[in-house]
C-alpha cells in the first residue's frame, strides 16, 4: 500500500489518510489504545462493556436515533474490543461521511453513562458471557489462558470475568472512559474516496479542541519467564473431548513472529489477516490428525499483539479416540518441524498462500482502514504496508530456528477438555 499519510494533531490526536477511488465510500476508524491488557483484576471486562455504552448515545446524538441515522444514510458502523485496543468505525458513502467524523467526535467526550442504561448493559453483558460459555473451547480456552499468563492482563478473557460484571458501577465505567478517551489516546483512520487536505481539514475542525487530558496511565506487568510446561484439564458437559496447546510467541514487532508464522502454516494451515482461512487439508497436522481419524478438526492460531502472547494448536478429538493418542500424535509433529526443516516446496505454497489470504482480507476499504489503525496502535502502520514482504524474506533455516526456539516442551501450556455427560449445555448457566 502506497500514499499513507500521517498526521498528529496539536492534542495528540493521530490521523492516518488514504485515499482510494475506486468506489465512492469512505470507512472512518477511531481506534483507542485500551483493551483487556490493561485491566486489572476487579475490572475485568471494563474496556468491553465501556464499548456497549458509547452506543446508548450522547445529547447530540441520542442512543435510539444512532442505528437509523447511519441506516439512513447508507451506512454500516460497529464497535470492537481486543486484548490490545477498543475500536468503532463507520464505512459510508462517501458524500455522507461527515456524520461519522461527527459522530464520533461527540461520543469522544460526551458519552453519558445513565445508570439505568449501565444496569440493562450488565444484564446484556452478563448473558453474553454465559452464552460463550456453552462453548467447551471457552471453557478451555479461558482456563489454558489464565495458566499461560498468572501476572499479565492476558490473563483473562476480554469479556471479563463474571464476579467483575456483577459488581462493577457507574463510576467505574465511567472513570476509565473519562482516563483512556482522549485525543492523545486516540488514532483516526479514514480509506476511500475523498480528498486528503479537504478530509485534514475536517478532522481537525472536528477534534482540534478536544483537550488532550493528562496522559493516560495504563496498568502494565510484564509476565516472568515460563520455567516448565503446564498443564490444566476442564471437566464440564460436552459432546467431544478437545485438545489445546500454546507455546510462548513473540510481540507481532518481532522479526521471529512472521517466520512463526509461516511455521504455523506449514503445521496447521494459514490464518488470514482479516480473519479468513485458505483450506488446511495439506498441512501437516491435518494429514497426522485428522486423516488417521484421530481428530475431527485441527487448527492454528497466531495472533498479532502488542506483547508476547500465545501459538495456539486446538484439536477437536474424533469419538472413540483418546486424548493421550491425540496428543501424542500431535507432539511427534512437533519434533519433526524442529528437528528436519522444512522443505523449499513447503515455504513456497505458504507465502502464495500469505498473499492470496492478504489479498483477500484486504481488498475492502473497512479492512484497510482497521488495519492501518490496528498496526499503528502497536508499532507503526508501516507493520500492515510491510507483511507480505516480511514474510516473503523467511527462510527454511529460519523455520527450524524459531521451531527449535519457541516450540519447547518447557515454554508451552497444554489443556484438555474431557466432557462430564452428553452435551447437557443448558446447566451452564445454571450454575452461575
């Protein structure tokens, strides 16, 4: 991607523009640099749930006119919470944008927090989670999660933990809303068919006197070094057993997170930017779990952050095998990617298959504009420009090395999810 151009406002505010006409639509992104990471135990699930209430709407834009206002213009908008960042975007045509810019310029500062809305949002919130928890894999993965990570906010799921949304307030919401929505907190993204200066001219019309506040102090622990490998098991109502495995991987700025990246699609199949996946019937593990019918499905999973997080290997275990097989399986693939590289074909269908999924993932001006904003909240939106030209320079020997560095018995966390009874889901919720 060619013509990025980035400016910083006097208040801190950043503002990434490109222009692209090849259709007459703009998406406009406000992304700001709070997420779950940054959540300490008591607030859990805050960022998220701050989320819901900037959509129950301002005095300049009331919560129950917002749907139609974008509706009627031909618009489309949504919200996002992740580990690393809390997002909202509006994709417009073009002529209609300036509701989005003010939009979200008013919902900057002027969120109201009514407590009668904070209260119908816990219950929202609150049946969210229980409804994920009909899922063995959130079970599992909360659970494999919280032992990979026992100081870091990656411990704990994005949605938060249940004790923390019974009991969180008003004051709490909206103290962390008033600390972390500021300009100088905030990166500004808009892709499609405008004009740069007349759209600079615009945005700081919009957001120039917004005061930037103190900085924002965030909650922050670095996770010690992983001494040996751990292990947790679920036992809970299910159909299928499941297996899970996350080793160590590196910050998305490190060099070695793109040649893991590669690995992980030798393994496991690729996993495309915007979320899309290219068929993993030739992968390695496929071949070794799934076409032996030890499993009924494997996948992969490297996810790009700001810190070191997790490489995540989850096998769904076919009826009438065991878990022990299944992973004995899966840990003799394992061995074989570190102690043989892999071959010259292997890395050659990988990057196709890297370029064809950032092709894809990518084409849409949405797309563009999240992750321009989403590379910028981390290092720089140079990181998006530069991702298939950084995982086109790894090599075999670079494969073998980062197999050899990361996927150690001693770094990784290893969770098995073995059902109790035959898919009574419905007591979940129950229990709680």
């Amino acid at each position: 991607m060619a013509g990025v151009i980035r400016r910083q406002l006097d208040n801190g505010l950043t503002v990434l523009l490109k222009e692209q006409h090849s259709a007459p639509v703009i998406s406009w992104w406000v992304l700001y640099r709070i997420g779950s990471r940054n959540e300490r135990t008591g607030l859990t699930g805050i960022s998220h749930w701050v989320e819901h209430m900037l959509f129950k709407g301002t005095e300049q834009f009331p919560g129950g006119q917002l749907d139609r206002l974008i509706s009627r213009e031909g618009g489309s908008w949504n919200a996002q919470t992740s580990m690393d960042y809390t997002a909202y975007y509006e994709t417009m045509p073009a002529d209609r944008i300036d509701l989005a810019l003010r939009l979200e310029a008013d919902r900057m500062v002027n969120a109201r927090f009514e407590p009668d809305e904070v209260e119908s949002e816990r219950t929202v919130i609150i049946s969210e989670r229980q409804g994920a928890e009909n899922s063995p894999l959130f079970w599992l993965g909360e659970e494999v999660r919280a032992a990979a990570f026992r100081v870091h906010g990656y411990h704990h799921e994005i949605i938060g933990d249940l004790t923390d949304l019974q009991t969180m307030t008003r004051d709490d919401l909206y103290q962390h809303y008033r600390r972390y929505y500021q300009p100088n907190n905030a990166i500004a993204v808009a892709v499609g068919d405008f004009n740069a200066d007349a759209m600079l001219r615009r945005i700081e019309e919009l957001y120039g006197a917004i005061p930037p506040g103190e900085p924002p102090q965030f909650f922050q622990r670095p996770e010690p070094e992983q001494v040996g490998e751990r292990r947790v098991k679920v036992e809970r109502p299910g159909n299928n057993q499941f297996l899970e495995v996350a080793y160590r991987a590196p910050a998305a700025t490190h060099d070695d997170w793109f040649k893991l990246a590669i690995l992980n699609s030798v393994l496991a199949g690729p996993s495309g930017m915007g979320g899309g996946a290219v068929d993993n019937k030739t992968s390695r593990l496929y071949k070794a779990l799934v076409e032996t019918e030890l499993a009924v499905s494997v996948d992969g999973g490297l996810i790009p952050t700001i810190d070191p997080y997790l490489y995540d290997l989850t096998v769904t275990v076919r009826d009438g095998r065991t878990l022990e097989a299944v992973e004995a399986a899966l840990d003799a693939e394992i061995e074989r990617v570190r102690r043989e590289p892999i071959t010259a074909a292997e890395l050659l269908k990988a990057k196709k298959q890297a370029r064809a999924l950032f092709a894809y993932s990518t084409e849409r001006v949405t797309a563009q504009a999240f992750w321009l904003a989403f590379a910028e909240n981390f290092e720089s939106y140079t990181w998006f420009e530069n991702y298939v030209p950084r995982l086109e320079a790894v090599t075999v020997d670079d494969v073998l090395d980062v197999a050899r560095r990361y996927l150690r018995p001693q770094c990784r966390t290893v969770g098995w999810f073995i059902p109790t009874s035959g898919g009574d889901l419905d007591s979940l919720d129950d229990e709680e």
